[in-house]
C-alpha cells in the first residue's frame, strides 16, 4: 500500500550485505535505546543505569528518540542530549528531513494496523515536524545520522538497526514475524549476508528475543520495543537492550549469553507520573497521541514477558549454554 504511513520508501532500504562492509565500532558494554519517543524522564533513567556499570558504556539510540517532543524545549533537549551519544535515524527523524508528506510518519505500518491509527500517527508526525522545522541547526545534525551502525563486542559482530536488515521501517524483526517459520529462511539469510552474530532493532514497538540456527551457527535478534513507553501489560516501564562481554549489573527481565557475550533485556524505571504528566500537557484528551497512546502509557499493551522472551528462557538467574 502506499498510502501515508504505510509506504516503505525506496530511500529507507539497504539490505543486509550494507552491514557486512559498514565500518565496525568497538564496545564494551553496549546499550541500543530504540523508542525513546522523546520521553526525557526515560532519557534520565538510561543515564542512571549506565553511570552504574563498572566499565565504558557505549550508548547507541536506534531511531524513534523523538515523537512525542512537538513541545518547543523538550524537541531541542532530547535533539541535544541523545546526540551526545552513538545515534541512527528512525522512520521519525527520516520524515522530519523530507519536503512532503508521501510517507506520513514512515512508520511503514502493515495491513494488521488499523487505518484510525496510520492516521493519528501522521498527525502526530506532523505537529513534530512543525516544530522540528523551526530548528534547523538540529535538522542538520539528523542528517548527519546512518540507518545502521556495525559493533564488535568481545567477538561478538552486531549489527544496530531501526527496522530489520532490509530497510529502516522493515516489520520482520517484530517479535510475531520472528515466530512465523515463513520468515526464517529470509532470517538465515540476513545473517550470512550481514556477516552478525546479532541483530538489535526496536521500531514494531513490541520488545522480543529470538534464537536462530544457521549453517552450524547461532544467530541472535533482540528487540527492545520502546524505551520511552511501557512495553507489557499492567507496567509503566520501558525496555532497553545491554550487550556486554560483562554480566549485568542490573536484574535483566530475559536474555542469552551466547559464547562469551551476555544479550539482556533491561527495564527502564522511568518516572512514570512525571512523564505522563508531561505527556498531557502536549497532548490532552481527545488529541490524536492521547487517543493512540494514553492507554498504553498508563497500562502498557497485551504482551507479556513470557511472549518476548527466548523460548528456552526459564528464570533469571539461569544461564544459556
């Protein structure tokens, strides 16, 4: 479909063989933030938890960091306060640098997504962009942005990416595409082709980790979902991904330790009244966010732990050979 909000535009597709040539950046720790949503006290909490680790941290922001900031000081602070960091462009940013309005919000959304919400997505992209137009030293530092970044932790080859491997808005790395068998010789091949380990990616807005074999090989995908919004049923944090050759000082809520890597999943214990009061002063009742995400913000979505976590995953304190 190529309505607004639906379409995928040529410009967002790479493919996965563009990650096996991009030039690889060292970490220790790595910690991919994908979804902020430009929810600052989130953006604290990620600060928190890296001031806590033992070693260097690496924080690498996936795309999405903005959405919710149409406010005038919230837009220049996260612009500025995330760009002190490792950061790719999401489907937000990419449509915050375009002239039209083709691709509405970019989110890409499948034909499951109900038209109502593409819509209010749009809007919300377009009350952003208003305001991002009136910046234009912050749109200048967004297209200096990449749609994927290369790491290497311990031996451990990662590929960061907003989407999936083909292209920034790419929905088959949401948690319900990675369980449907369909996928996953497309999946096989996006590894070999990238030349990874591990895929980390956020934008389907609901967290998920999965194993894949391949050739002998193991390769891992880790969703995070959304750090800036509660991610599972009756909760109100967010969900970060630590990819470390060091075990987590922090209790994960899932995760894998492949070899001598350790992949967490990570709640993020964000201010929530704060950041829902901020939220109702930009967008009250009846607004196309509030009627989109007020819900979810208070009471998180229908998807529970169990439903992201890795098949084999039994509790926290057990270990994956």
């Amino acid at each position: 479909m190529n309505t607004p909000g639906r379409v995928c535009p040529l410009r967002y597709r790479y493919g996965p063989r563009a990650l096996a040539v991009a030039p690889e950046r060292q970490a220790e720790t790595l910690y991919v933030i994908g979804g902020l949503y430009g929810n600052r006290p989130a953006l604290d909490a990620v600060e928190v938890l890296a001031a806590t680790e033992l070693g260097p941290v690496t924080l690498c922001f996936n795309g999405d960091f903005h959405w919710f900031d149409a406010d005038e000081s919230a837009f220049v602070e996260i612009n500025a306060r995330v760009l002190r960091h490792d950061a790719l462009l999401g489907n937000v940013e990419a449509e915050l640098l375009t002239p039209g309005e083709e691709a509405g919000c970019g989110c890409a959304y499948p034909e499951t997504v109900d038209t109502k919400v593409v819509e209010r997505s749009n809007q919300i992209h377009a009350h952003l962009k208003a305001t991002a137009q009136r910046h234009p030293d912050a749109l200048a530092s967004l297209r200096k942005l990449p749609m994927y970044v290369r790491y290497r932790v311990g031996e451990a080859r990662i590929g960061v990416v907003h989407g999936d491997a083909e292209a920034l808005a790419g929905w088959r790395f949401d948690v319900n595409a990675l369980d449907n068998k369909v996928n996953h010789e497309w999946l096989a091949s996006a590894f070999l082709q990238a030349d990874v380990e591990v895929f980390a990616s956020s934008h389907t807005c609901l967290p998920g980790c999965r194993c894949f074999g391949f050739e002998e090989r193991l390769g891992w995908i880790i969703n995070n979902g959304a750090a800036g919004m509660s991610n599972f049923a009756n909760t109100r944090f967010g969900v970060i991904t630590r990819i470390s050759t060091t075990p987590s000082p922090h209790q994960r809520l899932y995760g894998a330790n492949p070899g001598p890597i350790h992949i967490d999943a990570l709640a993020l214990d964000f201010d929530a009244d704060r950041w829902e009061r901020e939220f109702l002063k930009r967008w009250p009742p009846a607004s196309p966010a509030y009627v989109s995400y007020f819900e979810r913000i208070r009471r998180g979505p229908a998807h529970v732990i169990s439903q992201a976590a890795p098949p084999a995953w039994r509790a926290p304190e057990d270990r994956f050979p």
